[in-house]
C-alpha cells in the first residue's frame, strides 16, 4: 500500500461502525499514526477519558507511559515520530472488574494494513496482555513473566505492563521494572527519535 493510501485507510477507520452494536458508548475509534513514526505503541483500547477528549493516553495512563519514556507532551502527540495503534479502537466500557477488553473486530479487520504503512518503526512497545497476545504470542504465559523477559526482544520491541493507576501494586511488587526496565526504555526512546 502507498503512502497515499493511508488518508483514506484513516478515514476509513475513524468512521468504522463494525462493532458499534457491542460498544455501550458508540464508535469513537481514536489511533495516531504517519508513515514516518520511529516508534509504535501498541496498546490495549481507549478508555472513558480518551473516549471523551479523542485523543489517545490523555488520561493518568498516559501520564505514566509518557514518563516511563521520558517524552513530553508535545514528542508523545507528534505523529511523525510516534504511532499509537490499541488492539481495540474504541472505548468497550466497564465491567466489573475494570474496562471491558478490547473489541476483537479492529484488530481483525484494520490492524495489518494499518501497521504496513509504518516502515520506518523502530520500536514497538507492547502495553498490556492484550497488544502481548497479539505481537509477542510466543511469549512466557504471564505478563509479569514476559516483561521481565525483556531483554529477549529488546531493542526493537519492549513488552510493558499497562501503565494504568490499576498497576500500581504490580508496580510496587515488582520494582525491578521501574530500576531496569525504564531507564533502558528511556534510553533507547532516545536513540530512535534522534536518529
């Protein structure tokens, strides 16, 4: 597909409705991407904050992710050098426990053209079980597990715990995330967006 194909391919994605019967508050389907992106997130879906505002981690959870990576604001939104791509495109709302998973349909029918269109990605940071199954599936069966795994697909991919509030006891019981895993993260952040 050309670069001239991904306006289209974006339209046609932030008007999808394949799963809107299944999502409690409508289709808002919020990505970021250029074909020039250095970086991809592959998250999980958004949630109500996102859904609300379109604009993808603008919520606690992107506050964490944005200083685990030591980015500000204004790099993280620039789509030129990062791509946010969740496994789901729109808000699944709340269950129980927390926000429903991702809807299966976006990755099913957008997520391989869309992640064609980024060659020039360097790294992946892989957020969650969810973005896990999907771009690590040969990976240790828990998250903790694949995550302190790391170094295994390091430099070009880092799987990632989710940075939602939610984690903060797995933050607390595993610190050895936040002593190795960041500033190596950090670090290779750095190395990609200025190259």
């Amino acid at each position: 597909m050309a670069d001239s194909d991904l306006i289209p391919l974006v339209d046609a994605v932030r008007s999808c409705d394949l799963c809107a019967a299944h999502l409690p508050h409508g289709p808002n389907p919020i990505i970021q991407i250029d074909p020039r992106a250095r970086i991809l997130i592959a998250g999980q879906a958004p949630g109500r904050k996102v859904h609300e505002s379109g604009i993808p981690f603008n919520d606690a959870s992107g506050e964490r992710l944005r200083d685990w990576m030591g980015v500000t604001r204004a790099a993280f939104y620039d789509a030129r050098r990062i791509a946010i791509l969740p496994m789901g495109f729109c808000y699944p709302g709340t269950g129980k426990s927390g926000d429903l998973a991702p809807r299966p349909e976006c990755a099913a029918h957008w997520r391989q053209a869309l992640l064609e269109q980024l060659t020039e990605v360097r790294l992946t940071l892989v957020v969650g079980q969810y973005a896990l199954a999907y771009h690590l599936p040969q990976r240790p069966a828990t998250l903790t597990d694949t995550v302190k795994a790391w170094r295994e697909y390091f430099p070009a991919v880092l799987p990632l715990p989710h940075p939602s509030p939610r984690n903060n006891i797995w933050l607390r019981r595993n610190t050895w995330f936040e002593e190795d895993v960041v500033p190596a993260l950090r670090q290779r952040v750095q190395q990609v967006l200025k190259a």
